[in-house]
C-alpha cells in the first residue's frame, strides 16, 4: 500500500474493478445483523439457541449483535441459516 492508499477507508478485493468505501460496507453489515437479531427475537430465540444451531459461540453471536466485532461472511451465513434466512449475493451495482 502506498502512503496514499493509508486510512483511505477503502476496501480492495483482488484485481477486480472499482471499490467499496468501508463506511458503506460497514453499515451494511451492521443492518445485516440487526435484522438478523430482530428475527432471532421474533422467533424467540435465545443468543445460545442461536449459537449452537450456528455452530458457533454464544459470545461471537453477542459480540456481532452488540457491534463488539466485525462478524466474517460464513459467520454471519450461519447465523442467518440458523434463524430461517437465505443470504443471497448481489452485484455491487444491484443489478442481477
């Protein structure tokens, strides 16, 4: 990374085109979760009764809702499975 690439809040994946600001990444995640949170909640759910359907630990499904942690992709795929939810990758222009 240059000087210039340095805390320019953007994420780079690879050779491939264009880039995501990290703010925008980051927001998104973060309105993943809380959806995912509010369907565990309606289901009624516990953070454990999540956790282990998940495979993973009670704390990683607390730290992700509470914004503690940045949860990775296969992460955040097993909770959504685990409250009944299909994540499906989208072009970053939307377009499908």
């Amino acid at each position: 990374m240059t000087g210039a690439d340095e805390g320019a809040g953007v994420l780079r994946k690879g050779s491939r085109a264009g880039t995501i600001p990290l703010d925008v990444r980051v927001a998104a995640m973060r309105e993943l979760v809380n959806r995912l949170r509010a369907y565990r909640r309606e289901l009624g759910l516990t953070q454990a009764q999540v956790a282990k359907m998940a495979g993973v630990n009670q704390s990683s499904v607390s730290d992700a809702e509470r914004g503690a942690a940045n949860p990775s992709a296969m992460f955040l795929v097993s909770y959504a499975h685990a409250v009944g939810v299909v994540l499906v990758p989208q072009p970053p222009d939307g377009g499908g």
